[in-house]
C-alpha cells in the first residue's frame, strides 16, 4: 500500500509540478536529413547546398528531394573536426555561379590544415558539377591535430571574403603574426590581398607572406575557434568562438585588434590552470558578450527579415553542447545581451536566413542529434 502510494506521489509531481517545457515561438518543420552536415547557402532559386564533412555537396530541392553529390569537389582531410566545411555563394553567383567551399586538407608528415577553393557550379546535367575549381588560400604553417580549422566564411557589402582561421589547438600561433592561424582573414574574391588591409605595409615580394613572414591577410587576431561571422544592420562585422574551459565569446571586430587568446580569457585551460580575464589586460579587446558555462556556437546570423519582425537586428547563434538556439540583442554602442535561449532538443551546427525572412537550421549529426535540415517559419 506504502509503496502504492509513493508511486502515485511521483506521478502526480511528475505531471503537475514539474515544470512544463516553454512553447517554441515558431514552427519547426524538418525538410531532409543528412550525414554529418556542417553547412547551408541558399541559391537564388530558393534551391540549398548543404556541405557533409565527408567530401559531399548536395542539392536540396524546396521539398527536400535531394542530388547526387556534386562532383569536382576537393579531396577532404576527414576527421576530427575536419573535412569539408563552410559553402558560400560569389555576391555575383546569378551571373557567375560560383561557389566557395572550406575544408581541412592533407599536409606532409600527418599534418593538415583549413583551405578555400572556388568553382564554378553547374547543375544542368544528369549529375551536378563544380568545375573550374582552385585554392584562393590556405593555413600556414600545416600542423598536427584534428581540432580547430573555424574555416567560416563571409562576403560583405563591398564584396570582400572573410574568412575564419582557427588556432589549431594550438597556444602559440593565435598572437603568432608569422602564422595565419588563430586569425581573422580579408581578401579580396580570388584570394589576393586587399591593400588596406592592417598589415599590408608588410609586404615583400612574396604576395602572400610579408617582410619577416607576418601575413598581410590578418585583419585581427588573438582568436581561438571562431565559428561565426555576420554582418549587423550598420554593417559592422561581429565573430563569435568557442573558449577554452569556459569564455565562449561575442566579439565586435575591429582592424587590427588583438582579442587576446590565449594571453587573456574569461575561461580557464581544461587542466584547470587559471587564464587572466580579459579586465586584467586592457590592450587586448574585451568580448561584448561572453558565457561560462558554454554556449558551444557552431555558426551566427545577424537577423534582417521581416517575418520574425522583433529580431531585425539580433545575433541568432547556433548552439552545440547547449542544443538551442540563443537570440542576442546587439547595440549601437557595442553592447549585447542574451534575451531569449530556445531549446531545440538537438545540437545545432548552423543557422542561415532565408530570402523570405524563415531561417535554414542544421542539427548536427552526434550523439542523439540527427542531422535534420529544419525550417524555423513564424
């Protein structure tokens, strides 16, 4: 009878005290699914690709139907962290088709690092094609690991390509100006150099390396993992990355700053030895926003639709470890602030906005997360 009882206990509390789960703000409609996918860019066709870190680039039809893999795509460095990554369109693609891909490859001697090539993608036969296809950058030095390529890409209003370049796992190349890893990169769309960049006046010869090896391409560095870029309402850039044992971080980027890493951090190494936070070092660029514990970002928009009106503005982040979707309002004055955090029940890799205001969402494809391509409507 006792126990009778207890267990009537339990479900009442069960259904009537727990606390209920908060109703989802939009409507989540699954499309398609994939195999480990990392990335999404919408064609002006309304038509997806969707990168697979495996090597694969796929076509998604509005339905959801998909291509075969696109051939002509790079050989990936599969493993870890790595593979194939970012996919973005040329601000021309409708004349050009052309396609930009991230992805980790293969050095000598078991090392590996980022790289961006471009092709031209043709969709016209039996099985599409990326052709024409050419590295524009790389990371220098390649090094050993599997951890840490970023490899986000982005093209601003004045076309210029930026691309993330992660520290490797590494704690030296972040404040290394001899590397273009742990960096925040500026080029121009085939990859040479643009001349107001920072630290041009370093050039040499060498148009990719300059005078005692300091690259040309840095914008900003002092990064460790930065997995997110977009472009603000004002067209200011912001980055978001992951930190180390704690201090995920929301950056606003400005030339040639140094964030810090892995000087200063409002994390901790995960030995537990002790990082100074950023108040303690002031010539370095303190984070607008940052979270212990962890957000784990995986990818950023800065929202500029219409049919999710009160977010114009706000950075939606794609959260891995803490499976959700966090919405941060940002301010004129370089200020944020977290306001709302949506649980999604699954990791989340990326998030990409629509051109009629809904927002492309992957789940990542680990663990009891899927791997669903999901569309977020009002």
């Amino acid at each position: 009878m006792k126990l009778m009882l207890n267990s009537a206990l339990a479900l009442f509390a069960l259904m009537f005290l727990a606390p209920a789960q908060a109703e989802l703000p939009f409507t989540v409609t699954e499309v398609s699914q994939f195999d480990e996918p990392w990335s999404v860019a919408e064609m002006p066709d309304g038509r997806l690709l969707v990168t697979e870190t495996k090597g694969n680039l796929i076509i998604v039809d509005t339905d959801g139907k998909q291509s075969r893999p696109v051939s002509g795509v790079p050989d990936v460095n599969y493993g870890g962290q790595g593979g194939l990554g970012d996919v973005v369109l040329h601000p021309d693609f409708a004349e050009n088709g052309m396609v930009y891909l991230s992805y980790a490859e293969a050095g000598v001697a078991g090392t590996r690092g980022a790289a961006v090539a471009r092709g031209v993608l043709d969709a016209s036969g039996r099985r599409p094609a990326l052709k024409d296809v050419e590295v524009i950058w790389r990371q220098y030095p390649k090094l050993l690991g599997f951890g840490h390529y970023s490899h986000r890409m982005l093209f601003d209003d004045e076309g210029y390509l930026w691309i993330s370049s992660g520290d490797r796992q590494k704690f030296t190349t972040s404040q290394d100006m001899q590397s273009n890893s742990g960096k925040l990169l500026r080029l121009h769309d085939d990859g040479s150099v643009p001349e107001d960049n920072p630290f041009v006046d370093y050039y040499s010869e060498n148009p990719r390396v300059g005078r005692g090896g300091v690259y040309p391409q840095i914008w900003s560095l002092g990064h460790r993992n930065l997995l997110g870029l977009a472009l603000d309402l004002e067209g200011r850039l912001w980055e978001i990355e992951m930190g180390p044992a704690g201090g995920d971080e929301l950056n606003l980027i400005e030339r040639g700053a140094n964030y810090g890493y892995p000087e200063v951090s409002n994390g901790d190494h995960y030995d537990g030895r002790k990082m100074p936070d950023h108040d303690t070092w002031p010539e370095f660029n303190e984070p607008a926003l940052w979270w212990t514990p962890v957000i784990s970002p995986g990818d950023m928009l800065i929202y500029r639709g219409k049919a999710f009106d009160a977010w114009r503005g706000d950075a939606i982040i794609a959260g891995l470890s803490s499976r959700a979707i966090i919405r941060v309002e940002l301010g004129d004055d370089g200020s944020a602030e977290e306001v709302e955090r949506f649980d999604m029940g699954a990791r989340i890799r990326s998030v990409q906005e629509s051109a009629d205001g809904s927002i492309w969402v992957l789940e990542d494809d680990y663990g009891d997360s899927k791997g669903r391509l999901l569309r977020l409507t009002p």
